[in-house]
C-alpha cells in the first residue's frame, strides 16, 4: 500500500480563539508543527500544510521539518477552500488517498491516523470515529478529490460530501481524542 498524503488544514484567523491556531503554543510546541509532525510519524507522505491567515508569521516561526507549505488566499472563505487547495496541490503526486487533520485537534496522535491511513486507497473514504461520531482525521481516496473540492465550501470542508456517501468509520476512542480547540480554555481543559 502507498501511503497516503497528509494534509494539516492551517490557514483559519482562529478569531474565537483571538489569533491563528497555527500559531498556539500547545505543550511547548506549536499546533502546526504538532499536527504536521503527527502526519509523519503515522507514515503520511507527503505531507502539506495550508497556510491563509498570518502565513509569513507561521513560516518564520514554525519549523515546517519536512513538509510543503500551500498558500490559500482564499482563506477568509473558509476551510473549504483551504481542503480545494490542497488537493489541488497533490493532483501532480501519486498519492492514492489524503489524510486530512485540522490543525485544532492535538488529541489525535499518530496512532488514530495509522488506524485511519490502513484503510488508503483511490476509491477509500473512511474516517475515526471519536464517541459514536464521524471525526477526524478523514482519508479521501483519490477518487473523491474532485467531488469533495466541488462540494467544500464555507467552513464545511468535506462534510456534504461524506454525508451523502458509505463512509468507513474507524474507532479510534481508545488512541485519540476528537475535541477540537475554539477558545484559549478549550486547550486549558486538554492540557493536563
């Protein structure tokens, strides 16, 4: 099996959260490099990181180890653009699948994508499962990609799409935690 691409989405203001998600300082690393480093320790590759909001400050700041920065200048639209970028950038690739993890979620580690990345392949959608729901990361077999770029608009990303299709769900409850980060006291709550 190859594996499969890695995508953080990173490009969000993280006005709820007063500054970009990128950027949070999360157990003395950055979210970004965080997630990033998660992807490739699952064995993604690539793996690419969308930037939008303050992308000059995140790549002076951030390490980026490894990975391809894409720019969105679109990110004010929301996280659907951002998803369109990304697989755009990875039509050249021979990626079969794309795993994609937002950059707000540092209870996902490295063992929840691994769960999610077996299931890679061109026609795959699968997704972890965190308390009974569909959660992150989300695999897009290659397949899909133009069907979800079509679909993700607003801050839905993927959602529409995967909606209306068999989505295989992968728990992941025992490994990861599916809680994202909106305000500075949501990552207080994970921190311990």
């Amino acid at each position: 099996m190859t594996a499969p691409a890695g995508v953080v989405l990173a490009a969000g203001a993280g006005r709820r959260f007063g500054m970009p998600k990128a950027l949070v300082d999360y157990r003395g690393t950055l979210l970004v490099d965080r997630t990033a480093k998660v992807l490739a320790d699952a064995g993604c590759d690539p793996v690419l990181v969308v930037l939008g909001a303050a992308a000059e400050e995140v790549r002076e700041r951030a390490e980026l180890a490894g990975v391809t920065t894409v720019i969105n200048p679109d990110w004010p639209s929301g996280m659907g653009s951002s998803l369109r970028a990304a697989l755009d950038a990875l039509q050249d690739s021979d990626a079969p699948a794309a795993l994609i993890l937002p950059v707000d979620m540092p209870g996902i580690g490295p063992e929840a994508v691994r769960r999610v990345a077996e299931h890679s392949s061109p026609d795959a959608l699968a997704a972890a499962s965190h308390g009974g729901r569909r959660s992150h990361p989300v695999l897009l077999g290659r397949d899909h990609w133009t069907g979800a770029a079509a679909s993700a608009t607003g801050d839905a990303g993927a959602r529409d799409y995967l909606k209306q299709r068999a989505v295989t769900m992968i728990l992941c409850d025992d490994v990861s935690d599916g809680f994202d980060v909106d305000r500075p006291e949501d990552l207080e709550r994970h921190s311990t």
